[in-house]
C-alpha cells in the first residue's frame, strides 16, 4: 500500500517561498503521477503541481510562474516550492498520487499559513 | 479554472437517500470517464470513495453509489448514516494535465 507523508514549514513571510516535501514509500510506484493540491480554509480543493518521475512537471496555468515541482528519485521524495507568496497561498497544502483516474493515496497536509 | 459545481449542502435522516450532483462540461466530466468522489471530515485529508465515475475502492461501504448522465456526476448515499456526515467533493480530469474538483457539499444528517 503506498503511503505519503509530507511536511514542510507552517509559517511563511510575505514575499518568501513555501517548500514542502513529499515522501513515497510501500507498495508499487509505477503509473503514479505525483501531485500537489491545495485547499484554502473553508474552500474546495484545487490541483496545483504533478510529476511523473523522469518527467517535466506540470502547473496550473494560474501559478505556473511561481511553482516549481521535482521529483528525487533516490529517496522516492518529491518537492514544491512557490515563491512571492502572499496571504492568498495561505492553505492547507497536500500531496497526492494520481492514478488511474483518482487521486489516492493522501500526504496528511500541512496548513501554511502566510503572514508577517 | 472554474470549479464543477455542486450543491452547497444537502441533508436527510437516518436511513434516508441523499444524492449529490456535480455538474461540469463536455470538456471535463462530459468527456472522460474519470470522476472521482472524495468524503473529508474537518482537519482531515480527503478521502477516496469512488472512482472511475461508479467504482468503489476496497473499504467503501456499499451505500455509496456514483454515476453520470452527459455532463452531471451524482454520488448517491444510501442508507444515510450518522457517519456519513462530512463534506463531499467531486473531481474529474479535464484534459492536458487539468484536474478540476467540484465546488462541495456539506451533508448533514438531521
């Protein structure tokens, strides 16, 4: 059963940038793509970042300037980082596999918190 | 990217049916048969209870049914129970690495 487990800093200065880490572990990884998915308080969840191992990342088109996505295939970890944050980035951050058609299995999120 | 939508909530007693519509377009849930249903319980991740538009993964209780007409997703939950109260969300793939979630549905159980 593959398993993720994330973490990362809580608290971000304005202007700063967000790193978050993702670890893979049990189970078979092949057919995964990798991704990130973010939920502001109260709010629906929203994809953001995916990687296929060996492969370029994708973005939503709507941060792609300030995302960037890898994939460390020696530790079977995978990162984000986003830059010039500002309280509008301020959410719970998750990481998740994609396969198959569904995002599953989970990381146990990480609520950033954007704020001087 | 806008969000599918979703009734904002919805609620039944004990025992009763509710169902949950997730409503897109022809280029997401219209066109791929890849929606997915999550259920999240406050401070907790999203959980996965059906997938592929009406499977549903290892675990789930059988009450929770999903299906597709055209561009309109529905989770239906039958046999409502007090568990079953939480927020329930859609997602469905929209083409060249978009993945658009619905908007969310609070379930009460009265």
């Amino acid at each position: 059963q593959v398993q993720l487990q994330q973490w990362g800093a809580g608290l971000v200065k304005p202007s700063e940038t967000l790193s978050l880490t993702c670890a893979v572990s049990g189970g078979s990884l092949n057919g995964y793509y990798w991704t990130w998915i973010r939920q502001p308080p109260g709010r629906a969840p929203e994809w953001i970042a995916e990687i296929i191992p060996g492969g370029r990342p994708n973005y939503v088109p709507s941060l792609k300037s300030r995302l960037t996505m890898s994939f460390d295939t020696s530790n079977n970890q995978f990162s984000l980082q986003l830059t010039s944050v500002t309280a509008a980035d301020s959410a719970v951050y998750y990481c998740a596999g994609w396969y198959m058609s569904r995002f599953d299995p989970w990381g146990q999120g990480t609520l950033v918190t954007v704020s001087s | 990217q806008s969000a599918l939508t979703q009734p904002h909530s919805v609620s039944g007693s004990p025992g009763q049916s509710v169902t949950i519509s997730c409503t897109g377009s022809n280029d997401d849930v219209g066109g791929y048969n890849y929606v997915s249903w999550y259920q999240q319980y406050p401070d907790s991740a999203p959980k996965l209870i059906v997938t592929s538009v009406n499977k549903r993964p290892s675990g789930v209780p059988d009450r929770f049914s999903g299906s597709k007409s055209g561009s309109t997703a529905s989770l239906t939950i039958s046999g409502l129970q007090a568990e079953d109260e939480a927020d329930y969300y859609c997602c469905s793939y929209a083409g060249s690495s978009r993945y658009l979630f619905g908007s969310g549905t609070k379930v009460t159980v009265l």
